[in-house]
C-alpha cells in the first residue's frame, strides 16, 4: 500500500457527476484484499485505488445531470455490470450472470480513498444533509437491504397470512448471527420494521458492538455459552435468520433454530485463510428439516441504486426513532496519510472505522 498521484479526474461525458470524497468506510473486504494481494488493478495499470463504502460532495455535473447538483452530499453504487447479460443491462449488476462484473476499489476498477471521484449519473445516489455523519455507511446497509428486501418479497409470495400486515417482520423474531458492521446494520433493518432482534457473536457483553445492538433494543447472545443449534431452545424458535459472521460451521448450526416457514438469509463470505477446511454436515437430518418445514435459504451480494435509496430511508426513520445513535457506529476517524494502521489492523474495540479524506 501506498499513497500515488493521479491524474484528478475529469468530466467527460454530459451524465457524468464529479465528487469530492470527505469518508470512505474501512470494510473486512479491504482487509482481506490487502492481506492476500489479490484486488485486480483496471485494466492498463498495475495498482488499484481501494474503498469502496465512499461519500462526499458533488463540486460539477455534466450538462444533462438533473438528481444531483454542485453542492448536495451523495455517494457512489460500487458494482459495474458486465453489458452482457439481462441484468446488469436492465441496472441489476448485483445478480449478474456472466460474473464478469467490476466493483469500484475491489476488481477491476479504481474505488474512493482518493481526493475526487467521477461516475455516471445512473450510479450516484444523493444524500440528505441530515445524514452526513452517517452517510459513509450507506454501502454496506445496501447490502443489508437488499437481503432483507427480498426475504420480504419472498414471504409475502409464499405464505397465504403474509399480506394481512403491510410489514411481514412486524412482531417476528429474527437472529443475525455476527454483530459485526453488517450484523448490526442488519439489526437496525430489522428494528426499524418492527422485529424481535437477537444478535449472536462472541464478544464480551462490554463490547461496543453489544451496547450498540441493546441501544436498538436487540438481544446479545453470547455464542460461547451458547451453542448455535441451542439457540431456539433459550428464545424460541427464529422465523429469520441473518447470517453475517462467514463462518461455515456456524451457517450450518443455525439451521436448526428456524421455526416452521422461516427463512434464512446469508450474506456472509467465508474467508479460506480463516474458515477453510471441513464442516461435518447430517445431510439427512438437514434436508429433512428443510423440506418437511418448508425453510427457506437464500444468499445475498451486493446492491443496487434502488438498495441505496432503500438504506436512506432506514436511516432516516433509525435517527427519528434513536437520534444521533447511527453515527455512534462511526467509532474511529483517521486521515488519509494515517492509512496504513487501520487497513492493517483491526482494534477489538472498532465497529466502522472511517479514513477522512474533506472536511
């Protein structure tokens, strides 16, 4: 890692949108990125600008750009579709087909930890200023929304009784298993729809990310006392689950705790280095639970424009209903030229770290 001069980019196209970039997030997957050296650089050069959860301020528009203007706070979509296949040509490059996507400061194609960024209009998504200290964290709640937009459509698709309510989670009980960012961020979807929130980790109940999730009115559940299959056994059977942790034998546990109907959403990734090796399954015993109770199991990457928006408007209801309790998330700042520490290293005590680029 280093710091490199570039060229400031530059509008060249009438849809195109110029940012200023004031945070960008410091993600597990930078890390990981980092650590193992494998981040495809663009095409044509042999290094790659990383960070990919970005917000900052609009400073030019092209002259056909009419959802943003110089001066509003907004942050860039991160995946690229391949323009091969339906969904990516129909502004859906999160299911790709092909797999021959790019995300922005990942593969492929350079991310924000940089003074200025330029995009196309279709990829900026504005920002209320009510939200700025939060704003750098709208990246990975799309993420968390689109997992939980489509656990909802799929529910409210398959069970006769979902669409007595407007919210099928409303009043439901949901576990997501990891209260890492993406575990809690995942809580506060869920609360914000009304569900019973349990987080699982194997942290200290003293840990900043435990007193997050009770300042929601979730539930922690220490996993070292705890046995993931066991869980339903403390607090009932759980009619979704949200799996964040990317721990293979953890996944397959948590099976176990789903009530009839339920339904289980993973989006965490396992790292090889971390979590490779065996997992000893019961095929049996599993295949059986899963179709004589009809479970439901999905995986979920990635965002699109509308999962943004989708993030806003949680985050919007989250500050009116816990004011300034988002942002607490937010638990370290550094500046740029201070990079190295906090991509290399993460404190016990770190929920989000950000790197500062603006004022």
């Amino acid at each position: 890692m280093k710091i490199v001069e570039r060229p400031e980019p530059r509008i060249t196209r009438p849809d195109e949108v110029k940012l200023q970039i004031i945070r960008v997030g410091v993600c597990g997957t930078d890390r990981e990125r980092i650590a193992e050296g494998n981040a495809k650089p663009p095409e044509g050069l042999k290094d790659i600008i990383i960070g990919h959860e970005n917000m900052g301020r609009v400073v030019e528009t092209g002259s056909s750009v009419t959802s943003v203007k110089a001066g509003d706070l907004a942050a860039f979509t991160i995946r690229r579709g391949c323009g091969e296949c339906m969904p990516c040509n129909a502004g859906r490059p999160d299911m790709c087909r092909t797999g021959k996507y790019r995300d922005r400061g990942l593969a492929g194609i350079d991310g924000f930890n940089a003074e200025y960024a330029v995009d196309r209009e279709e990829y900026i998504v504005k920002v209320p200023e009510g939200l700025a200290r939060a704003g750098v964290l709208l990246e990975p709640m799309s993420v968390v929304e689109k997992a939980i937009g489509e656990a909802e459509k799929l529910q409210f698709a398959r069970l006769p009784d979902a669409l007595t309510s407007p919210d099928w989670l409303y009043g439901k009980k949901a576990l997501v298993a990891g209260i890492g960012n993406i575990g809690l961020l995942a809580a506060l979807a869920l609360r914000v729809r009304g569900a019973e929130v349990y987080g699982l980790d194997i942290v200290e109940s003293s840990s900043p990310r435990v007193k997050w999730l009770l300042g929601i009115g979730g539930y922690y559940i220490d996993g070292r006392n705890v046995k993931p299959e066991k869980v339903d056994d403390i607090i009932g059977p759980i009619d979704m689950v949200v799996e964040a942790a990317g721990v293979p034998g953890l996944e397959f546990g948590l099976f176990d705790t789903l009530a009839r109907d339920g339904i289980y959403a993973v989006v965490g990734i396992p790292s090889e280095e971390l979590h490779g090796g065996k997992v000893v399954v019961h095929g049996a015993e599993l295949m059986n639970r899963l179709v004589r109770m009809n479970l439901l199991v999905f995986g979920s990457v990635s965002s699109a424009p509308g999962h943004f928006r989708a993030a806003i408007d949680d985050f919007i209801k989250a500050e009116y209903r816990w004011k300034g309790h988002l942002q607490r998330m937010i638990t370290a700042e550094f500046e740029y030229t201070d990079f190295k520490g906090v991509l290399t290293h993460k404190d016990e005590k770190e929920i989000k770290s950000v790197i500062k680029w603006a004022a």
